[in-house]
C-alpha cells in the first residue's frame, strides 16, 4: 500500500529510462550493505520447500525469476536475490555493443499495468558483459540470454556467427541459455522466429555446443502470437537440435493486435515503436503455454512471462504447463513486495489443492 500510493506516483514523475538504472542501482547496492541487505533479502524472500523446483539439475529455491530486459549488461546479480526472486536472466546480451534504438525506450501506459519497450537489444557487448561476470559467486541461478547486435549489416550469417560468438564466450558462466529469437525492436524485424532461418541457427549453436562441450539446457524465447504452424515447426526443431525448452513469451509486436488486448486503448498509440509487456499479455501468452505445452506433453520445458502481477497470475501459468515464471513488468508496477506476496500465495494455492511441491501443479489445469 505504500509503495502504490506513496512511492510509485513519486517514481512516475521521472522518465521511466531515467529511473530504471536509478532503482536497479539503488537495489544493488543495498544488496550489498552488511545487515541491512541481508534483512532486506530475509523478509522478501520466502524459503519453503513446497516451491523449490529442481529442472535439468539446476536447484531454483522458488519458481519465480526476474525476467531478460531488467539487468541487460549483467550489473545487478544481487538484486533479484535480495528481493525474494528464485533466479534470474541476464541480457539479452548481443556479440557486440549496441546503443539501443532512439529514446524513448520505454512507456508507461499507467491505467493498463503495461509498458511499450523499444530499446532495441541494447547492449555493452559479450565481451564487456563476460568480464564484468566471470569472478562473480552469485547466490541464485541465472541464464544467459543471447541475441544478435542490432545492426543492419548483422543479419543472415553475421547475424548467426553474433549469436555463435555470444554462446561460446559464455560457455563457463551462467545455469542455462535463452536463445532470444523475437526481440521486436530491430532493424530488421524477428528473422530467426521463421522456422527455415531457425533451422540454420540451431545447427551452427548445436555445432558450438560440441566444440565447447557445453551441457547446459538451452531455451528458445519466442513471440506469443505466432501461428501455430510456426509454433508446431519451432517445436519440432526443438526436438530435432535437442533444444530442452521454450521462454513464452516476448513482447507483443503487433501494433493492432496489442490494441485489442488493451482495457484502455485510447492510452496506447499504435504509431509508437516497441513491443507492449504487461497485463495486455497474460492472457494470450498464457494460451501458447497451454498449446506448447499439450502439444508435447511436457517433454519440452516451459518458462512462462508475460503479465504476471500476482500468485493466481502466475500459478495459472504454472498449471497451463510452465515450470517456471519471469516477470519485470508486474514487478515494477508493484512494488520490492512483489514476488514475496507471489510465493506466499502460491502456498496457499498448493495446499488448496493438495499439492506438496509446485512441480505437481505443472499442466493440471
């Protein structure tokens, strides 16, 4: 109650690209201040072994990450874990550097819980971005997750080798790969979602994977308004370059189609350049999860994001068929209690239905 409405109307006076590095920052280095972190991380973070999660035989205390897009260069490593978060994504991080795309990078649509992204994969670079996290000991898991530099000269095999570059200079750091394949705010659209350049990516990453001998699960993160015959030809090549899962979703990249799932359209202008996150997405990314996930009977493994506020939220996803959930946008619109008031409810909702461990509730709707 606080921070809706004593901290977060203060928040919205500044320019969200403004004050995202400024809380990010802040939170970070509370982290790290003796006592006061560790109380910090105390009271938001829920221990309980009813939502601990064991997959591919990565130990996540909670199922509950911080999702790509929040820590992009890989500076804030201790913030999910002093705000109660099971594990994290960094990135998504790309071969190169890149500045990002012209601001604003990001909107608020206030009246629908939603944000309009548009930084375009900015990023310092994997080289930076490795230094920067090869000594670090964090205390959860977190994943890598690897794009292509947003350049108009980096497609088809540059674009490809970017990708390769990024995969390999991360092979000793991180639990786990996201291949982001649908970042809607590039020069030349979402090529590698079309299951043909698809194709020829995973062959070259599976190539990388070997040279490397790499063992560490790889997920693809894909749109959430595919048609289902390119979810059906993704899932297949899944299959095919032993890729262990899906991230559903990104962003929602169709202008119109954002519109419909708005409450408030007239708060959205379909002209402004980015992806919507947020409420508008729960619904129609929580359908591809289902589809996904009945469609392979769970033998590939779902991270489920987009639109997440709450534990119904978020356990709605979970018995569509994630096993995991990331979230930002839910987060930054709630407020540093977030994910504690995510877990608590999730416990409730198990013992409501019998369950001792989340895990059980994966698929059973």
């Amino acid at each position: 109650m606080i921070y809706n409405h004593l901290i977060r109307p203060i928040l919205y006076k500044i320019p969200a690209d403004t004050i995202h590095p400024i809380v990010a920052g802040g939170g970070e280095l509370i982290a790290k201040i003796p006592l006061i972190g560790p109380a910090l991380s105390n009271y938001y973070r829920v221990d309980n072994p009813a939502l601990r999660v064991q997959l591919f035989g990565i130990n996540f205390p909670n199922p509950i990450g911080l999702s790509a897009g929040f820590d992009k260069d890989g500076r804030y490593l201790d913030f999910a874990h002093t705000f109660g978060f099971g594990f994290s994504e960094i990135g998504s991080i790309t071969g190169e550097a890149y500045a990002g795309n012209p601001k604003p990078w990001t909107r608020r649509l206030v009246k629908n819980q939603a944000l309009v992204i548009n930084y375009g994969l900015k990023s310092e670079g994997a080289e930076k971005i490795y230094s920067r996290l090869r000594n670090k000991k964090p205390f959860l898991p977190f994943g890598i997750s690897v794009a292509k530099t947003n350049r108009v000269d980096c497609v088809g095999e540059k674009a490809i080798a970017d990708y390769v570059k990024v995969f390999k200079t991360f092979k000793d750091i991180g639990s786990y790969y996201t291949i982001n394949l649908s970042c809607p705010n590039t020069a030349d659209g979402t090529p590698f979602s079309e299951p043909e350049t698809l194709k020829r990516l995973l062959m070259e990453i599976d190539k990388a994977r070997t040279e490397i001998h790499s063992s560490k699960p790889i997920f693809l993160k894909i749109n959430p308004d595919l048609e289902k015959t390119k979810i059906d030809q993704i899932i297949e090549l899944c299959h095919r370059f032993n890729i262990q899962g899906l991230v559903i979703s990104n962003l929602i990249k169709d202008h119109q189609k954002a519109k419909t799932y708005l409450k408030y359209p007239e708060e959205y202008n379909p002209s402004w350049p980015g992806g919507l996150s947020g409420l508008a997405v729960r619904q129609i990314s929580t359908e591809c999860i289902r589809y996904v996930y009945q469609k392979t009977q769970g033998s590939i493994k779902i991270i489920g994001c987009g639109g997440v506020f709450t534990g119904d939220d978020a356990y709605e996803k979970i018995k569509a068929g994630a096993s995991l959930i990331e979230l930002i946008t839910g987060f930054i619109f709630n407020g540093p209690a977030t994910i504690r008031k995510i877990n608590l409810r999730l416990l409730k909702l198990l013992k409501q239905d019998g369950l001792t461990n989340i895990s059980q509730a994966v698929g059973q709707e």
